[in-house]
C-alpha cells in the first residue's frame, strides 16, 4: 500500500460512521490523517468526484473518530486525498483541503 511505503501507520480502513465512511485512518510522527481515496476512469475524473459535499462528510466523520479517540484529538490533523485511475501510479494529495475553520 502507498501510505504504509511512505512510512504511515494504518488505524483503520472503511471505518463507517453515521455520516459516511472514512476510507482510511493513518498516523505517521504525531499526525493523524484522514484519507478519501477515490478512484475513476482518468485522474482528473477522481479528482473531480472530492465534492464539497464529500469534504463535509469526511470533516463531520472525522469529528466523530476524534469523539471516539480522544488521544488523537492531541495529534495535528490533516485531510489527504488518493487518486486512482487504471494503468497510473496513485496520487496522494497531502493536505488536500481543511476543515474551513
């Protein structure tokens, strides 16, 4: 897996809440990522589907893994994306949004 070669710790994978799924949960050093991975046809096609609405649901799940870890809440936080599309390498967007706030 790409975020375990560049040296991530995975905590969880699919972790389903009541506002949606966070794909996958990392830590590397003293951050706590939250990852969206999305895969389509073309890159630009991935990259298009991380919607407004998608990062609000990830931000609101996020919350709520944060309420059910609270050591993490110690921990920086950071929203990355995967993109995926057949015959290329995945790309991994580090910090490719915020919470806004």
């Amino acid at each position: 897996m790409l975020l375990i070669a560049k040296g991530y710790r995975i905590a969880a994978r699919r972790w389903k809440t009541p506002f949606g799924e966070i794909d996958i949960v990392a830590r590397r050093r003293r951050t706590l990522v939250f990852v969206e991975v999305k895969a389509r046809g073309r890159v630009a096609e991935a990259a298009e589907a991380v919607t407004e609405r998608t990062k609000r649901r990830i931000i609101a799940a996020a919350e709520l893994w944060l309420a059910h870890h609270p050591d993490d809440a110690q921990h920086d936080i950071r929203f990355d994306v995967i993109l995926v599309a057949p015959g290329r390498m995945p790309r991994h967007i580090v910090n490719a949004f915020d919470t806004g706030r």
